[in-house]
C-alpha cells in the first residue's frame, strides 16, 4: 500500500484506501477538474471596453495575459501598451472567488 505524502489529511487517505478502483478513477477526474478551475481562469477573462487581449498562456498557478488598454477620452495614442498581467482567482473573506491583476509592467517587442 502507498504512503500518502506527509502533509495528506489522514481522513482523506482513509477514504481513498477504501474506494474501488473505478471510484478512484473518478476521484482522479474531478480532483484534476479542481485544479483546472482553481488555476485557470482563463475563460473568465474578459476584456474591459475598449482593451484588446492580445494572448494568454497558462503557467503554474497564474494565467499570463497581454493586453492593450485606453488611458481615457481624447488621446490619440489610444490604445496603449501591450502590458503584462498576472491573473490569479482569489477568495475573499464573503468566500466569494473573484480574478486578481498583477500589473508585471510593459511588453517588451522587437520594436521596443
């Protein structure tokens, strides 16, 4: 029988040792279903008015996005960018879960 990692809840390790095969195999499915959605919030990110995402690449516990964005009324430079971003889901203390943006700063291009 295997050891479960030292930190692994002894009642969890308990209930696991006792599903059948086929259980397991469906604890396996929704415990990566979990971390898909507590580490991807990819299809929640939306851009705001008048932003263009211009790509998003999923790394190990933050989803990368690179977007344009508009400083406000009246600039002819608009939009500016690209920037960096580091979007990660959050649960507040009302336990509701809501994305957190990291500003990583300016996109660096070829052109500068």
């Amino acid at each position: 029988m295997p050891t479960p990692p030292a930190d692994f809840p002894d009642d969890i390790a308990a209930t696991l040792r006792e599903l059948s095969v086929h259980d397991l195999r469906e604890t396996i499915i929704y415990a990566q279903e979990l971390l898909q959605y507590h580490h991807a919030p990819t299809e929640q990110i939306e851009p705001a008015p008048g932003e263009e995402i211009v790509e998003m690449a999923e790394h190990s516990g933050y989803t990368e996005v690179v977007k344009r964005q508009p400083c406000g009324k009246d600039c002819a430079d608009c939009p500016h960018g690209p920037y960096v971003y580091h979007v990660t889901r959050e649960r507040h203390p009302d336990g509701q879960e809501k994305l957190h943006w990291v500003l990583v700063g300016r996109k660096v291009t070829e052109n500068g």
